[in-house]
C-alpha cells in the first residue's frame, strides 16, 4: 500500500488526490484540512438563496489539461460561464469599456467550491476537516522502505505514518510548518528559505448585499492603473443560480496597501470605507446602505511570485512534495489546478 497525507484541501490537493487516486492501485489518500470546507481560497458561502464566491471569483480556461478535468472528468452539470464582460477604472474611478482577455469565466451554480467537492467525490479519499496540522515529524529510525512521515494536529492527534507527504498551504504557512519540522536534513534549511522569499498580496474583501437590481452592462471591474484602493468590484448576479432575482451582490476587494493597512481595523468602518468608495465608482447613491454584509481577510491572498524550484526538487527525495498557486509561481484556480496535476505524476514517476 502507499500511505499518502496531504495537508490542505485546495484545489491544488483536489486535483492531485484525484490523480494519484486514479494511478495508484493500492493508494491511501488522507487529507487533513484546517478549515470546516473544502477548496481553501476558491471559496463559496450561501445565506438563504444567496451563493457567493467570496475568494477567487472564477476559474479560467487557461490551460487545456484543466479544461479537460473540468468538462471532461467532471460532472459538468451546474457548471456556468459569466458572459458579461469585465471593464475598468482609474485611479479617479472613471469606468471604461475594457478588453475582456478570458475566454471563459467558470464557476458553479453552487459556487467554486464544487471543483474541490467534485474531485475528491471521484476518490476513496479520507478528507478530515476541521483538522489543523502543527508539526511534521520524519521518523529518523525508518528504514528506506518503511513510511517516514507522521503529523500532528493541534489536538495533539498523530496521523500517518505515510509514504508520501505533500504540503498544500500557502507558501508563509508551508515555510511555517518546515521550520517546526521534526526533520533533521540539510534541504531543509534551503527549503524554508525558498519558501519564505515569495511574496503575497493582501486582500480584504467586503460582500454588500442590495435588495434590488443593478442595471450594469459589465460583470466586473478592474482597476487598471494600480492606483485605486479598490482593486476589483464583480457582480455576483452575473452568475447564474448565484442570485434572487431583484437582488444584487457586489464582491468588493480592496487594493494590497489598504487591505494591510485596515486588515485589523473596525469591521463597520471598513465596510462603510468599501461601500462608499463603490458608490464613487459605480455612480449609484444607493449603494451607501446594503442591506446586509459580509467580508474576508485574505492575508495571503495570492502569490506575486514564484518559488526557486530546486530546493522543492531536491526535498522530493524524502518524499516531501509541495504543491499549489505559489508552487506554479501564478495565483489562479487553474494554475493550482495544473500544479496538483504535475506534481501527483512525479509521485506516481517515484513509485
Ligand atoms: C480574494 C482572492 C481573489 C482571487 N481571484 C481569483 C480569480 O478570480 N481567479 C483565479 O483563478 N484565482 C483567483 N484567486 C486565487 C485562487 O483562489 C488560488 O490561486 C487558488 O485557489 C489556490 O489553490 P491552492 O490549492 O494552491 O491553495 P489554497 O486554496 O490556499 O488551499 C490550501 C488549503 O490548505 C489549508 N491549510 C493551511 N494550513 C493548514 C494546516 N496547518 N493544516 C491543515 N490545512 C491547512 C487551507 O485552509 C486551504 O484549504 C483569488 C484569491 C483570492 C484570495
């Protein structure tokens, strides 16, 4: 049997739980995941009707092996395509028509998450939730064939022993767990030190809920100059089964220094902050009072670079795999989508 742990249900995960659930007969999938959901930042909440994609807002049809895995592998019922356009706007908030540079702009009726839920549905995989990992331990009396990797959870729970480890967090919290590792290697300092150098933008997203319609010809918009402390606004009701009709759902994210400047600050004035910054923008006074709201901090919300690959190589030889957005060196669904691809063939290459 190969034992195989992951840490983390993103995307990332999902895809390669699937594929190495797919190539290797005799696999033993366990995923340990912090969060009470699966699909970490592609994520999805529904309040009554309402189902909103509060993380990533859509997954691209970018590359053709995700393609294939979306309209292919998976089930492709529920899964829709925005078909209004993005636009922009400056930093004085002046919209403009813009260049709607993605082919296809997918998600599901019941929202992103579906892409972790589908995947890991296709497997025997045991996902555990709620279940954060504290500690990686290799086990130094192992002998070569034996599984040197157990984990420790915040309950003080031991899993494993496994194989196979693969880390799915973002890059700060991946180079976190290395450094407490009961490990003792030397690529184990390189590695720490690669991990630790990519650098993450900061997102505070803010949901504002209307109780009446927004007569937009645009899905969303993007500030094209960098120089807004709004980054994006998207409309939610562009999705369809998203959004009641005579509802609206505005997605608003700030900029990466407003959103560590405000990170911790008042929750009410933050929003306020948001909303009357997408009444400028939007041009619409009502916009000033939603009638209810919801909001994330996403401190580390997408990689602005790459990792230095050999390191992340040279710890596949203790059957340490990393895997992830930051790992593919680009902050998109498809790209984690890709990497978890790629990286469960090397497992299965390693067997
Ligand atoms: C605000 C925002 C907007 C975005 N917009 C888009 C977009 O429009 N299109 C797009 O393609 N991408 C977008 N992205 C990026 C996209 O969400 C990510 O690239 C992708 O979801 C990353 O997947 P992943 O598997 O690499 O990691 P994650 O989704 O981060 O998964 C890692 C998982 O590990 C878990 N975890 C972390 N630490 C532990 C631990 N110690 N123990 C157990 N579990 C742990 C986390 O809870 C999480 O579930 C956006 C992201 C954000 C935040």
């Amino acid at each position: 049997m190969t034992r195989i742990g992951i840490v983390g249900a993103g995307a990332a995960a999902a895809a390669a739980t699937y594929a190495l659930d797919e190539a290797i007969d005799d696999a033993s999938v366990t995923v340990l995941e912090k969060s009470r959901g699966v699909c970490g930042r592609a994520a999805t909440r529904r309040r009554g009707d309402v189902v909103y994609d509060y993380g990533a807002n859509y997954v691209k049809s970018e590359d053709d092996r995700v393609v294939d895995l979306l309209t292919g592998t998976l089930d492709t019922d529920g899964l829709v395509d925005v078909e209004e356009p993005i636009w922009t706007f400056d930093r004085d908030g002046t919209v403009s028509e813009g260049r709607d540079a993605d082919e296809h702009k997918w998600t599901y009726r019941q929202g992103l998450t579906q892409i972790a839920k589908r995947l890991f549905a296709r497997t025997d995989a045991t996902i555990r939730q709620e279940t954060r990992i504290d500690r990686l331990i290799r086990d130094a009396n192992a002998g070569p064939a034996d599984p040197q990797w157990r984990l420790e959870d915040d309950d003080g729970e031991t899993w494993g022993p496994f194989d196979v480890l693969c880390l799915n967090p973002p890059a700060p919290q991946t180079a976190e767990l290395l450094r407490s590792a009961a490990w003792d290697a030397d690529v184990r300092t390189s590695l720490v030190d690669a991990i630790e150098d990519v650098p993450y933008r900061t997102v505070w997203t803010g949901v504002l809920h209307y109780p009446f319609e927004l007569e937009k010809p645009y899905y969303a918009l993007v500030n094209a100059d960098k120089d807004h402390e709004i980054g994006w606004v998207a409309r939610e009701e562009c999705k369809p089964g998203h959004i009641p009709e005579g509802e609206s759902l505005l997605i608003v994210q700030a900029n990466h220094d407003w959103s560590v400047a405000h990170y911790d600050d008042d929750l009410g004035e933050n929003i306020r902050a948001l909303a009357a910054m997408t009444v400028d923008i939007l041009d619409d006074d009502r916009l000033t009072d939603p009638d209810w709201t919801d909001h994330q901090g996403w401190r580390y919300a997408q990689p602005e670079a790459g990792v230095l690959e050999g390191p992340l190589r040279a710890a596949e030889d203790a059957n340490l795999y990393c895997l992830g957005d930051w790992v593919a060196g680009e902050g998109r669904i498809h790209a984690a989508l890709r990497n978890g691809l790629d990286v469960s063939e090397r497992i299965v290459l390693s067997r």
